[in-house]
C-alpha cells in the first residue's frame, strides 16, 4: 500500500521561533541581567524603573470611567456621551468639586 504525502496547507503553521531567535526562560534572563553587572539607572527586563512612555496618557470619564472624548469648558470634567453631559448640567458644585479633587485637578469651579 502506497502512502500519499498529506497536502501542505499553509494557512496551519506550527508555532516555531524564528531561526535567529532563541528560547529563554525568565529565570535564565533574570540570571544573566545579574551576571551583566548592568549599572543602576539602565532599565532591565525586570527593573520597574523604566523610561515614561512616549505615548499620551488616556483620558477617562469623570462619572462613568469610559473613554472621554469631551470636556466640559465650564466645569472642566470629563465626559463620554450627551447623557453624561446632561447630568452634570444639573450636578451642584461641591459634587463637581468632589469628582475634580477625585481626578487630581486642582481648579475651583467658577
């Protein structure tokens, strides 16, 4: 009996590392950072202290924490959507205060 050779379907690679690229485990990393003898303000692998990202920071809703697009130029907060809007028409300002404080913003509504 004859075997055919299965057909190759590229569309189902194997996982496999590139040619140029070998495995380590974190363990092995972590030992070899330790052996480097790496001077202290150079960020490792694992060394918390690393370069601020580049990025800008996202900016959230005041009320709802979603992602906030608009600011409201009176008041200051953040907010998502027209309900949200909305409502804080209505919020008195010791609450908008409350929620300014929450956020680290230090301007009094005037």
């Amino acid at each position: 009996m004859d075997s055919l050779p299965k057909p190759r379907r590229s569309f189902k690679k194997p996982f496999a590392f590139p040619k140029n690229c070998t495995y380590r485990p974190l363990r092995q990393i972590n030992n070899m950072e330790r052996n480097l003898k790496l001077p202290a303000d150079q960020p490792t692998y694992f060394t918390i202290k690393a370069p601020p990202s580049l990025l800008p920071a996202k900016k959230y809703s005041d009320i709802s924490g979603l992602p906030a697009p608009y600011v409201d130029p009176h008041s200051k907060l953040r907010y998502s959507n027209s309900d949200e809007y909305a409502s804080m028409q209505h919020m008195p300002s010791d609450i908008i205060n409350g929620y300014l404080t929450l956020r680290g913003h230090t301007s009094a509504v005037g």
